[in-house]
C-alpha cells in the first residue's frame, strides 16, 4: 500500500536515477546493497519518512532489520500508520 511512496522517498532522499528507482522491489536489499545509504543517508531518511507520513520515529526503532530491504522498510512505515 506505502510501497510507491516508499521508493518515491528513497528515490529522492538517495538521489537514485529514475532507472534505478523503477528497479526497487520489496525484495531489494537496502543496507549493503545501495552505496548511497550510509548512516548520514538513514537519518536523512527517517526525517523525511516523518515528515512525509506525519509519523514519529524512536531511535530505537531504528535497526538493520527495518533498512534490510524495501519491503521491510515499506511494512514498518505500514505498522507506523495503521498501529
């Protein structure tokens, strides 16, 4: 459902050229995987997660498991909003 609005984020936040944005799949590992998501680039991210959902993100919320892949990353913001 957020899955669009996800790679959109990651898109922007990463500065992804359109083809590799349109390559995001849920199954795309994230950390490790794309060079340009370092720990500067998570934080950038998460702010603009919040800022984009209007959600609040704990620093303990934040671990590997959450950024291992698109889909994680897409069913945390998914839990975010609808618990």
């Amino acid at each position: 459902m957020y899955l669009n609005d996800v790679k959109q984020m990651l898109a922007d936040v990463l500065s992804l050229d359109p083809a590799r944005a349109a390559a995001l799949e849920p199954d795309t590992a994230l950390l490790g995987n794309l060079p340009e998501l370092d720990s500067m680039a998570v934080v950038s991210l998460v702010a603009a997660l919040e800022d984009r959902f209007g959600i609040m993100i704990d620093d303990d919320e934040i671990s590997a498991s959450t950024f291992a892949s698109v889909g994680s990353l897409t069913a945390f913001v998914a839990q975010k909003l609808e618990g």
